[in-house]
C-alpha cells in the first residue's frame, strides 16, 4: 500500500466534498485525485527520478506528493529560503528532478541541468488535462518523501520516508473519515517541512478539509481562520507567539469561535506562551505534538484533557507537564538512554530513542537505525513517573530555532572566513520568541569587527534565521585536551557574560 | 496471507488491505474466501451480511489479523469461519 490510497480512499467515499481550500479555490477529493493521476503520467513521462516543490503552499503540493507516488517516485520539497549556493547543490543532488514552482530560480541556479520545470498554474492544468481518474491507487514499496535536512555539519541529509513508514503512521493515528463535514484544518506550514506534509495526509484521510495558507502572517491568519471557520490549526510555536501578538487582549479580534482544536510541535514551546493562549482560545483544545522528519512527524503527544488537568491543577508536578510533551503514542516505543546506551530509569535525562513502523531513521547516505530498529532521536529528555516526556535540548549540537535545525558548523565556516576572526563557536541560548536563538562567541586575530558587520557576513552568506541575535568576543574558547571544543562551556560563557 | 496485500470479496464488492495477516488461515467476506482477483460473484451468505464499511478496520479476538475495507460491499468478514469484529478505535487528537 502506498500513501495514493489515503487519497483514493477520500475521492471513493465522498467524491464531492471539498478536501482543499486555497486561494479561494475549493478542491474536492475527486478532483484533488484526478489531478494527482495526471501528474503522475506527466512525471513518468519526464524520467525524473525526483519530484521536487519549490514553492510556497498550495493545491500543487498534495497533487504533487500523490501523483509521485503513483509514479513512483520519490517526492522531495524544497526550501526556497535557503541561499542560492545551498539551494543548487541540493537541485544537483535530486538531478534529473521534475521541478515545480520557481521556473526562474532553477534556471538561475541549474542552468545546464536535466529538469523538466513547470511553473505551478501550468502543472495544476497539466495535471488535470492528463488525468486517469479511474487508475488504481499505487502498490509502492520504496520512498514516498525525501526531506533534507540539517545536522551537526554543513552539507544536509536527505532523510527518507517510505511509503510504509507513512501509511503506518496514517493509520495508526487517524480514523478514516473521522472528521464531520464543517470541520476544516489551517495549514500554514511550509511545504518542505515534516509537519506540512503530516498535515495534508492526516487531513486528506481523515476528510478534514484543508485551509491552505502559503505565506504565514498572523493577521492573515487570523481573517482566513475566521473567514473559513476553520475548527483546526497546527503552528508552530512562533506562529502562535505572533498570533497571540496580533490577537492583543482578543477585545477587537474577528469571530475564532468555530477554533476549537489547536496542535502545536516543530520546536519548543515556552510555557509563557502556551499559558497567554490557553486563556486567549479557553474553548479551544491544545494538543502538543513531538516527532521529527525521521518519525514521520509526530511520536508523542500532549492530549487536550491532559493540557486541562495541568492548567488546573494545583499539584505543581502534574501543573508541570504544561512543559511536556505529553506520552509516547501507543504505536511506538521510546526509551532514554545513556552515552553508553543504556536504558535510564524515569526521572534521569539521556539521548531519546525511538522504535516503530512509522520510524525510519534512513538516509539515502545511511541508515542511523541501531539494531533492534532503535532511532537515536540526537534530542535529550526524560521521562517522569507517569511516563511523560520532558525535552532538555539537544544531545548534539544542532541548534532548533523556530521549528528549523540549524547547524552551527556552516555559522562557524561562515564566520572563519573573516579576516579578523581567529575562532568561533555558534550555540543556541534560550529564547521566548524562537525556543532558542543563535548566539556566536568569536576569538579574534585582528581588529574586532562590528556586530553590524558580522551579521551582514551571515545573512549574505547564509540567511536571516542564521544570523546571530547575540556575539560575544573572548580571547579564547574552551577546548578539551582532545582538541575537543566545549559547547557547553561556550553556552556558559554567554550565560555569564 | 501477507501483511501489506489486498484481497477482494468473491461475493460482493469488499476490497480490503491487509494491515496485519497471521501466517495461516482463510479470510473470508460474506462466506466465502476472499481473493486476489475476482472470477464469477457468488453470493452473499446471510450468516456474513453484516456490511463492511470503507475505512473501518476488522481483526479478530487476539489482533492476529488487521483488514483496512478500502472498498465497502454488502458481506462481512471472518476469519476461519469466525466474524471479525471492528478494531476499537481509540482516536487520537489530531496532531498534524
């Protein structure tokens, strides 16, 4: 089985009923089907051995995502927030790509390269001249989705998502079907995220209609919410920090009333902010979902009820699980493990470790799975005596501002190519807005640099989510006798500092 | 059976996935064994005209065996001769 028969199985049921709204354009499952078929002949015809999406949010995304996998094909988004360099050396990875979204970039950027580009109006109308409605859905065994992703050192993985770690995901949290006709989800997460991808999948299965909004602003947010009823929402974090922002004391905000189910996930979310929407949305129930793009998105869960009892509560233990997120699903196991790999006890922090069929831990460079199916998660956390999960940072080194990993090598290579600077160590430090915030510490050989300069040097180079909101200068930083640097002693440094 | 295959009903229009199948044994839907490509429709034995409904998820009394019903039909499911009973589902709040 592969992910077109989630969609199939919609367009059988209820044919008619809208399963996208977009751009004012409403989608039914039919037609949603028809579309992804079409593309599917479009993309075997093309011999691509990738699709790609690079594009801000739209119907194009599930008709690309299924019609890959009808065609067998892997279906890989990208960021198109990512400079120019990074973005045509991941194009080059994926070549020969059928690529759609922004024919001028890709021409920019792969200008002798074997992709067959379309515009996204032009593959939408495409897609529907060539469609097969009547095809049977896909048996596919191989990748459904490919996402790159960030580690500890520059270049990306591509991690990859079989279409077995998909459906098993699908079916073990979503009730066919489950959703009644009113309800409609809000989706304003980027295509080329773990999240925007659940998103559409869950929606499609269990018919709740999508209210896709492809450039997140909290203002147009909140009219579409309205506007369309919307009676779902996933965010992350800083999406509902500006929301709360532009929803002020609530007193002039349009009707939010048919709100009634937000998820949040994608990075930390501080408990200040979670308290200011609780009260701001007190109809609303507030599900926080851990996963990563290697578990298929989420792998715990903080549940609505369990959200209530700890916002009541008086017992400061279960008043703390407001900080969790919440208990593993019942499809997988999850354990806390020390350096050495052992299993800790509830209450002792390790690495996260993770097993399930909707895991993969695969990348088409390697596999990161331990024998015995295990994922090290690189998240460190606990568990409480109820069995709660606690995050407690990251394991390695990776920075997670905002829902995105950023990996402070490509920071620090950026900053090692001044004159002036010696050393440099790039680190995350707590912040409300982002959950953390970039912050670099820099030894330095020559005149210090402005701060102004310094993060010209990032965001030309690199981009704006890259560009440290904090620099400290000091004469040396900390290393151990391996040669080793001391992330954790920079931290401090900035800490004390 | 093999976990990952569709089987159809030989008496109605049942089509399921099987999510989870048990090395040995014989599904059947409205009385009679399901296959993988259908020859003549028979019918419907009335002992197993309970329905099927798309979406649902069937398995027996120790969740040896998981049927998705990707195609709704007018027959029920068993397995060696026992009906199988809606999987209970536990929903969970939508995360995604």
């Amino acid at each position: 089985m592969d992910i077109s028969l989630l969609l199939k199985m919609a367009a059988d049921a209820e044919p008619e009923r809208a399963g996208l709204t977009c751009d004012g354009r409403n989608w039914t499952y039919a037609e949603l089907w028809a579309a992804a078929t079409g593309a599917a002949v479009e993309i075997a015809a093309s011999g691509a051995t990738h699709v790609a999406l690079l594009d801000t949010g739209s119907e194009a995304a599930p008709i690309a995502l299924i019609g890959a996998a009808l065609a067998g094909v892997p279906y890989c988004p990208l960021n198109y927030r990512l400079a120019d360099a990074d973005l045509g050396a991941l194009i080059a990875r994926i070549e020969p790509a059928f690529i759609i979204g922004d024919v001028e970039r890709v021409a920019k950027l792969a200008p002798g390269g074997n992709h067959k580009v379309f515009a996204r109006a032009d593959f939408v109308k495409l897609a529907e001249q060539k469609a097969e409605p009547e095809r049977e859905a896909g048996e596919g065994e191989g990748i459904a989705v490919q996402l790159f992703t960030s580690g500890t050192t520059a270049a990306p993985k591509a991690a990859i998502l079989r279409h077995s770690n998909l459906v098993s995901y699908i079916l073990g949290t979503v009730e066919f079907g489950g959703a009644d006709p009113f309800e409609a989800a809000l989706v304003s997460v980027p295509p080329y995220h773990i999240a925007g991808i659940a998103a559409l999948l869950s929606s499609i299965y269990a018919m709740r209609r999508i209210i896709l909004l492809p450039a997140f602003d909290p203002k147009v947010w909140i009219e579409l919410a309205s506007k369309e009823k919307a009676t779902n929402a996933f965010v992350v974090p800083t999406m509902l920090s500006r929301i709360v922002e532009a929803l002020g004391d609530g007193s002039n905000a349009p009707d939010l009333s048919h709100l009634k189910a937000i998820a949040y996930g994608g990075g930390r979310m501080p408990v200040e902010l979670l308290l200011r929407a609780l009260d701001l949305f007190p109809t609303a129930s507030f599900t926080n979902a851990y996963g990563l793009t290697e578990t298929s998105s989420t792998i715990a869960l903080l549940g609505p009820d369990e959200h209530r009892e700890a916002h009541k509560s008086e017992d400061p233990k279960v008043r703390a699980r407001l900080g969790s997120v919440g208990k593993p699903l019942p499809t997988v196991e999850l354990e806390i493990r020390d350096e050495e790999g052992k299993v800790l006890p509830p209450g002792e922090a390790g690495e996260i470790y993770v097993r399930g069929d909707q895991v993969s831990g695969e990348y088409r460079e390697r596999s990161a799975l331990l024998p015995g199916g295990w994922f090290p998660t690189r998240d460190a956390g606990f568990l409480d005596d109820e069995g709660y999960l606690f995050l407690s940072g990251r394991a390695d080194d990776v920075i997670v501002r905002g829902g995105e990993n950023i990996s402070p090598g490509e920071i620090e290579d950026v900053l090692l190519t001044h004159p002036s600077i010696a050393d440099a160590a790039a680190v995350g430090v707590p912040s409300t807005e982002w959950g953390e915030a970039v912050a670099v510490v820099i030894a330095l050989k020559g005149e210090q640099p402005t701060e102004a300069e310094i993060k010209s040097l990032i965001r030309d180079r690199l981009r704006s989510s890259r560009v440290p909101e904090r620099i400290l200068v000091v004469e040396a930083l900390p290393y151990n006798e391996m040669g080793k640097l001391l992330r954790r002693e920079v931290r401090k440094l900035l800490a004390t500092a | 059976m093999k976990a990952g295959s569709k089987l159809k009903s030989a008496v109605c229009d049942t089509e399921v996935l099987l999510v989870k199948a048990p090395a040995e044994g014989v599904l059947s839907c409205g009385g009679a064994p399901m296959v993988a490509e259908r020859g003549e429709k028979g019918t419907v034995d009335a002992a197993f005209a309970e329905g099927t409904k798309m979406g649902k998820r069937y398995t027996d009394a120790t969740g040896s065996i998981e049927a998705l019903c990707i195609k709704p039909g007018a027959g029920s499911l068993a397995l060696n001769g026992v009906a199988l009973q809606l999987k209970d589902a536990k929903p969970l709040p939508s995360s995604d």
